[in-house]
C-alpha cells in the first residue's frame, strides 16, 4: 500500500513538473493577436510598436528596448500591455543568452540598459 502511495505521489510531482515546464520554449512567443495589439492603435503607438519589432527583429537589442519600454510609459490598452511585456520578455532572454555567448552588441545593449536603471 506505502509503495502505491509513493508511486501516486511521485505520478503527481512528474505530472505538476510537466505542467509547468510547458511543452517548449515559446513562453514569449508573440501571438498573431499580440502581432494585431496596435492596429487600432494612435499612429505614434503603432509606428513606436512596429519600429521595436523591427529592431527585435534584427536583433538590435537596445532600439527595439527603448521602442518597446517606451510604450510602456503612454495609455496602452489590457492586450497592448501583455503584447509589450511579451515582446520585452522575449527580447531580455535572446540579450542575456546573446551576451552570455560572447555577442558583443548584446553585452552592450545590457550595460547600457543597466546604466540607465532607476537606482532602488
């Protein structure tokens, strides 16, 4: 009885540790509906959102960070806000494994990101 007890229990601990694993690494993988989030957006907005995919895309860490951090100071709307963490998200884990390998733009961009970091 102990052993199915056990058996149970630990058929529970691997079934949570998978569940929360999740099934890839796509956890800042920016929907088609976070990809829409500024449509209707203000000009300004859309141009600052689509500037910080642009440079996330080509992996201008800094620029798309000061594009994406800066719509996080301006009125966003409830899926804006997720669509900008996400993109944000996204863009701090490429930079860290970027500068944890040795890219040099990367381990730039992160100096000055935390250059500029309020003071706590």
């Amino acid at each position: 009885m102990a052993m199915k007890q056990l058996l149970s229990r630990l058929y529970l601990l691997l079934a949570a540790c998978v569940l929360f694993a999740g099934c890839g690494n796509n956890e800042y993988q920016l929907s088609e509906k976070d990809l829409a989030a500024f449509m209707d957006a203000p000009p300004e907005m859309k141009i600052e959102w689509e500037k910080g995919l642009k440079a996330n895309k080509a992996n201008d860490y800094l620029a798309a960070s000061t594009s994406f951090r800066a719509l996080l100071s301006q009125q966003v709307t409830p899926q804006q806000l997720v669509a900008v963490q996400t993109a944000l998200g996204g863009l701090n884990e490429r930079m860290n494994d970027a500068a944890a390998k040795g890219d040099t733009s990367a381990q730039k961009a992160l100096e000055t990101l935390k250059a500029g970091a309020p003071r706590r």
